[in-house]
C-alpha cells in the first residue's frame, strides 16, 4: 500500500498524453516541489480525466482515472491550489461536488 499523508489539487489542465516525467515537472512547477507521501491531482481540460503523481519517498506513480460518463467537479482555472482531505479525495474521484464535504459543508447557526 502506498502511503498519502496530503492530496493536493492542481487548477490549471494537464495534458493527459503526459508521462510520468512531464507530470512530475508539472508538479514542481505548479507546487515547488514533489514532496515524500503526497498525491498531486491534475485534469484534463474537460475534467473528464484525472491523473494521479504520488511520491512515495523512493519513486514516483502515476494513475489516471477516466469518468464514462459527465465530470469531474474541479475549480476555475486561476483558483489557489488546494489540499484535499480524505473524504473530500473520495467524492472527487466518484465525480461528487467535493466542496461540500468536510467542514465546508458545515452550516452554523449565527
């Protein structure tokens, strides 16, 4: 099992034909550095296609993910990139509107 301590959200489209090199240079321009532990979220235009850089501390994997049908819930190109808790990563990649879970999705009355 590969071990993800963060996930982290990139805005801006990645072309899906990148490889593992491209992606990862992708990563470091994007977020500094690839760092041990940590998933990095990229999608295609369409955000019908997700792919997946994780640094396991020794290499890196990447993973794609491709909806048959509608797409994925991603943000407006010029937003921050984000980090993603557990079960913001799992209703993202079942195509959910991942806002909405966690905290902020809490309603509070004033």
């Amino acid at each position: 099992m590969i071990r993800i301590e963060a996930v982290w959200l990139a805005v801006q489209p990645l072309d899906m034909r990148a490889g593992t090199e491209a992606a990862l240079a992708r990563v470091v321009n994007v977020f500094g550095q690839a760092r041990p532990h940590h998933a990095y979220l990229f999608a295609n235009r369409r955000a019908n296609r997700m792919k997946v850089l994780v640094h396991d501390g020794i290499g890196v994997w990447l993973a794609a993910r491709r909806l048959n049908s509608g797409k994925f819930v991603w943000p407006k190109e010029g937003a921050a990139t984000t980090a993603l808790s557990q079960a913001q990563f799992d209703a993202l990649v079942l195509g959910l509107p991942w806002q909405r879970v966690g905290e902020a999705g809490v309603i509070r009355v004033l």
